[in-house]
C-alpha cells in the first residue's frame, strides 16, 4: 500500500517541462539571437532550480509521512500525547486556525501591503490551489482506510484534511508576501503548524497523517504559483475601485463586496 501511495503522490508531481534549444539551433542564429536565447534559457533552468528546492520541504513531509504510518513510533507518540493533555481533552480552534492565513492575506492588501498578484489572482490561486488539494486528500482517504486514533471505526485519517488546507493557506499567504514582508509571509505557517498540532492533540490524526497533509498543501500551492502564468485571465486588472472577499465562519463560506465611489 505505501508504495502505490508513493507512486500515486509522485504522479500527482510530474509536470510538463519546456524544450530546451539544441547546440545546432544555436549555431544558425547570429550572436545577438544567440545572446538573448541563452539568457531565456538560462532563465528557464533557473525556474526549474527553484522549482525543484521549493519541492524539497513538501516532498520530505510526505516521503516522513509514509514511513511512519502505521509505525509503532507513531502510535506511541499518540499515546503520550494523549497521556499528557488527558482524555477529555479537545479545542475545535483548529476548525479556525486552518484559514486564519487567507484572513491575513487579504487584511494585508486592505491595508496596502504590496503582494506578488492582483486580489483576484491571489484568489484564482487559492481556490485552485484548495481543489487540487482537497481532491489529493480525498482519494487518498479513501485509498488507505486508516483508521482514526480515537474512533477506529472512521477510515479516513490519513491524510489530515485539516492540515492540508492549512498549509495551502500558509503556503498562498508565503507566495504573495515573501518579497514584501517576510514576517507576515512565514507567520502563515504558525497557523499551519497549530492546526496540525492540534489534530494530534485532539486525537483527530497520527503524526504522519499531519506530515502527508502539510506536504500536499505546501507542494499543490507551489505547483499552482509555477504555472499560474498559464491561466492569466483577470477581469477586475483595471478595476482597483471593487474587491470580493471570500469570508469563512464556523457555518460555512460567503462573499464579501465592496465598491469605492
């Protein structure tokens, strides 16, 4: 089993690459083109440099993730855990924490720090972004049947869903802000990380469950961003005066709209 969960999540990874010119498509070309097609060439592996270290982290998670499942480090760890916050123990905090980053995304464009993409680019993303995930995480669910800590009749702990969606909130919020404001860029990850650490608190998931599910968030987010020119359409681009604003309660999703006149 954990080696098609391997195959299915390295699947899920691979992406199409650009061609790259040849040595004798160079030597037709006079030095300015050769010049200018080097650069973009350049520029390209660079791209696929950063997009491979940027894989680095998520891959790590989920490869710790799939050899501690089911391992008797993991449940031990579960059961300490359990020992010292007590049985009676649970904070459904997490059901808000995991979205808490996409509050600071867009509380951050209100108030003017400036981000990588339009509003509604940074919002095209993470909805794409949560799709991605949440379906990854939904077959995964059904794929492995591993039983919950504390209800083993519910086969459907790994991976934490919750964690998942944290991380891709956290990894939306790094992506806009990490070359304006750094802090604000990593502090998404503490909401992530509380989310996740929660879960195994409230006896909800096992560590790996939590390490899986962060790798997917974090890797689908990136993924989406690498490619995001591929899906460029904007039609709010000129029009700075309206926002839309998805808003998260404990009851579900709405919208919020707002005109300047």
């Amino acid at each position: 089993m954990k080696i098609n969960i391997t195959f299915l999540l390295i699947c899920f990874c691979v992406h199409i690459t650009n061609a790259q010119l040849t040595e004798s498509s160079l030597s037709d070309l006079n030095p300015i083109e050769i010049s200018l097609k080097t650069t973009d060439q350049t520029e390209i592996k660079k791209k696929r440099r950063n997009l491979f270290t940027k894989r680095i982290i998520p891959f790590t998670l989920i490869a710790s993730g799939i050899l501690l499942s089911t391992s008797d480090f993991e449940e031990s760890l579960q059961s300490d855990i359990r020992g010292y916050t007590g049985d009676d123990f649970y904070l459904n905090i997490d059901d808000y924490t995991r979205y808490a980053p996409i509050l600071q995304m867009y509380a951050a464009d209100i108030f003017g720090v400036k981000a990588r993409n339009h509003w509604f680019d940074q919002t095209k993303n993470l909805l794409i972004s949560t799709l991605v995930t949440s379906a990854a995480t939904t077959i995964l669910k059904k794929e492995v049947d591993k039983a919950r800590p504390g209800d083993p009749s519910q086969l459907n702990s790994f991976p934490s869903g919750h964690t998942s969606m944290a991380f891709v909130s956290a990894a939306v919020l790094y992506e806009e802000f990490i070359d304006s404001s750094p802090i604000l860029a990593y502090s998404g990850y503490l909401f992530a990380v509380t989310t996740g650490s929660l879960r195994m608190m409230n006896n909800k998931h096992y560590l790996s469950d939590v390490l899986v599910g962060a790798g997917i968030g974090i890797l689908t987010t990136r993924l989406v961003y690498h490619y995001e020119h591929l899906i460029s359409w904007n039609p709010f681009k000129k029009m700075d005066d309206m926002a839309f604003l998805p808003q998260f309660t404990g009851e579900g999703v709405g919208l919020y709209f707002s005109k300047s006149f």
